[in-house]
C-alpha cells in the first residue's frame, strides 16, 4: 500500500472544487492507496513536516504555482518523491505539457497506471525555482495584472482580457547571455520556458521537457496589434518571426537596469538583485505522467 500525502489548494483556478477530497477518495483504491489530506495553506504554514515526512507520492491538486511550491520544498529537503497533479488551476501548463486531462476524475483515474518521469527545472540565482516559465517586461506585467476576480470568472481568458486593458506596449533595453554568448536588443517581454505546450497550444518548434535546455525569447514589437502576430508566429511557425529573438541553452544570465517584475509559473517573483542568473537543472523532478 501506497501511503500518499494528498495537497489541495481550493482557491486554484476558476472554480472551487467542494467535492475534490470525496472525488480523490473514491477515485483510488483504498487498498492501494493510504491517503492523508492537507490544505495548501497548511502546507505552507507546516514547519515540522519534513521531519516526519514518510510518503510514497504527493497528490498535488492546484495550479503551477501551487505545483511549484510543493516541488520546492520536495527538491530542498532531497526528497525523492513523484508528484502526480490534479489540475484545477488557471492555465495548468505543466500538466497540459505532460499530457494530464484538465477534468478532476480522469486525471485522478490516470494515477495507478502513471509512469514517473523526470523532467527538467530552473533554479534562479541558486536559490528559487520554477517548473514552466521565467518572464520580465510586458507579459509579465499583463499575466500579474489578471485579477483572481477576472481568473474566478473567466479562468484561462482572463489572461486575453489583461491585454486589452492596457494597449501600450514598453519597450526595455536586454543584456543577457545564453551559455556565454552575449546579446543587447531592444523588446517589451523575455521569457524563459520549459514546458512545450503553453496555454493549450504546442509550438511547432520541437521541444522537450527533459532535454536540459530551456528556449529564451525576447519579443521586439513596439505596437498592440503586432504583439499578436508575434504570438501567432512563435506557436504557429518553426521559423522566429522578424519580432522574434529566440535562443536555447542551459545558463542564462539577465541583466536588469532598475526594477524589473518577474513572473514565474505564473505567479510574482520579488528580484532585488541587478542580475538574474537561471540554470536549468537536468531530469531534477519527478512527475507522474499517463502512459502514452
């Protein structure tokens, strides 16, 4: 038998889910699976429970944020256990990328035949890390700037509809390198990303979530409407498009004039220092993910 640690954050996503726990319980065999509950801010508040931590697998059933943060206590306590995700959050691109339903019972149907992978992760200035995505600038700002109240109602759109409230795009100067190679251009957004499904859409550009390599991208349009061809380009095209720069490797060191807002996994990322160093940590997490 199993002995799980099941980890629910009920204010993920568009809707609360109630019956997630009853949901969670009927859905796994009791025979196979010890099952014990914890709420998300619970976690977060339980300063004692690596000390008695003796789990198989940890349930997580949130959104990339929530994801994150159980990765992280995982990873700084060297505890070698699999997550297996419910996602029940906003735009779950971890779990999309590994290919789990969005619908609550047929990933939870999904676990006992899961295989464990190892994916890849970034670390942030060796302390801080993030499963899908690193941003600063113009997405950044416009991902921060969806209220819980537009992610309640609207859930994924709510992110679409954070563009449209402000249509001026800013542009900022860039110095980073990626894997020594030095580069400073002018853009509105630089992301970082992992995960090869972004949003519920896959680039046709090939990219694999334990090939030790995250893909950088600085977005140089100047304009609203241009921002969306932009887009358009970067998941419908293997080609960058001319408001594109696009590069891949393992060390990125970024380099900030004044204060910059960083996003990861889709959440606010407090940066006090003038130089951003991320690291790709090769197959460092271990996920379930259904059998192809």
């Amino acid at each position: 038998m199993k002995k799980v640690l099941v980890i629910y954050n009920l204010a993920s996503g568009r809707r609360r889910h109630s019956r997630l726990a009853f949901l969670i319980k009927t859905g796994l065999n009791r025979r196979d699976y010890n099952l014990e509950f914890k709420n998300y801010e619970h976690f977060l508040t339980d300063r004692h429970l690596a000390d008695h931590f003796n789990f198989d697998l940890v349930i997580v059933a949130g959104g990339d944020g929530t994801i994150r943060q159980v990765a992280t206590f995982l990873l700084q306590h060297e505890l070698a256990v699999p997550i297996a995700i419910i996602p029940i959050g906003t735009a779950n691109m971890l779990a999309q990328s590994m290919g789990i339903p969005r619908n609550v019972r047929q990933a939870i149907k999904l676990i006992p035949q899961a295989k464990v992978q190892r994916i890849d992760i970034g670390l942030i200035n060796n302390e801080h890390y993030f499963l899908d995505a690193f941003c600063i600038g113009y997405v950044a700002e416009r991902i921060l700037g969806a209220q819980q109240s537009l992610k309640r109602h609207f859930g994924f759109m709510s992110y679409i509809l954070s563009f449209f409230l402000d249509f001026h795009v800013p542009q900022n100067s860039y110095r980073f390198t990626v894997d020594g190679e030095e580069f400073n251009c002018q853009g509105n957004s630089l992301f970082i990303v992992n995960t090869p499904r972004i949003y519920g859409i896959s680039p046709r550009r090939l990219t694999d979530l334990k090939d030790g390599k995250f893909e950088l991208t600085v977005a140089t349009n100047k304009s609203f409407w241009s921002f969306f061809e932009a887009t358009y380009f970067y998941f419908f095209h293997q080609k960058p498009h001319k408001h594109l720069i696009i590069s891949h490797g393992t060390k990125f060191i970024i380099q900030s004039e004044g204060t910059v807002y960083p996003q990861i996994d889709g959440d606010y990322f407090e940066n006090t220092g003038s130089e951003i160093i991320i690291e790709v940590l090769k197959e460092k997490l271990l996920i379930l993910k259904p059998h192809e």
